[in-house]
C-alpha cells in the first residue's frame, strides 16, 4: 500500500501547484493539520474548510506567487515524508524555504499532516 500512499501524496502536491483547490480540499476532508508553531499560521486544523482558512489563505495574501514544492518523498508504509522547499515573495523579500512534511495514510485517506519547517526565516521573509 505505501506506493499508493506515496503516489496519493505526489497527486495532492500535483493539485495544489496548478490551483486545483477543490481537488486539495477533498483530500483533506478529515485530516488533522498541524502547521509549525512559529509560522505566522502555526496551529493544528481538521478538514479542508479549516485549512484553506487557517493556512492556504492566509499564505496566499502574505506570499506572492507561493509554492510547495516536493524534491524527494521518503516511503514509511503508513506515512510518507516529503521533502523540498516553499518559495514565492513576502512582503520582506523572497521566500526561499525548506520544509519536511510527515503526511499519515489511513485506508487511501489523509488523517494527517505534521510540518517541519524554518519558522523564523519564514516569518521574517512574510514580514510576521
């Protein structure tokens, strides 16, 4: 199952980079977020309405141009890390950031994310 899991991981930042929200709100339907403490949008969120307000939202006013974008993803049966770097441009210059992602799998369903990021360098660039 973990290739799947994998592939379910890759299609979800597939859908976010070309603006498919619909797509990425479905797959988040029942996932429990929690983003960084120390990001301008730390706390933890359940379902996509949540986190499109609490985090996408937000992000999108604050980084002009922003992306989450993958560069390796690390198989471990029900959770798969990914790993790359944010970018985009903050009020305070680019944004040029790397994160981990721990995303959990349950039966082909998202239960949830954990993000592991520079929080300050972050924030600093956001101007937050």
């Amino acid at each position: 199952m973990s290739k799947e899991n994998v592939d379910l991981v890759r299609s979800t930042y597939e859908a976010f980079g070309r603006g498919d929200m619909d797509t990425v709100l479905r797959m988040l339907a029942d996932t429990e977020w929690h983003e960084a403490e120390g990001m301008p949008y730390g706390g933890t969120f359940t379902g996509g309405e949540a986190i499109l307000s609490n985090v996408f939202g937000p992000i999108s006013q604050d980084v002009e141009g922003f992306s989450a974008q993958p560069d390796e993803f690390l198989d471990a049966g029900d959770k798969v890390v990914s790993l790359g770097r944010y970018s985009g441009q903050g009020a305070n210059g680019p944004v040029d950031v790397k994160f981990a992602h721990v995303w959990t799998v349950r039966d082909g369903a998202f239960v949830r994310f954990d993000q592991y990021a520079d929080t300050k360098l972050f924030s600093q660039a956001v101007g937050k």
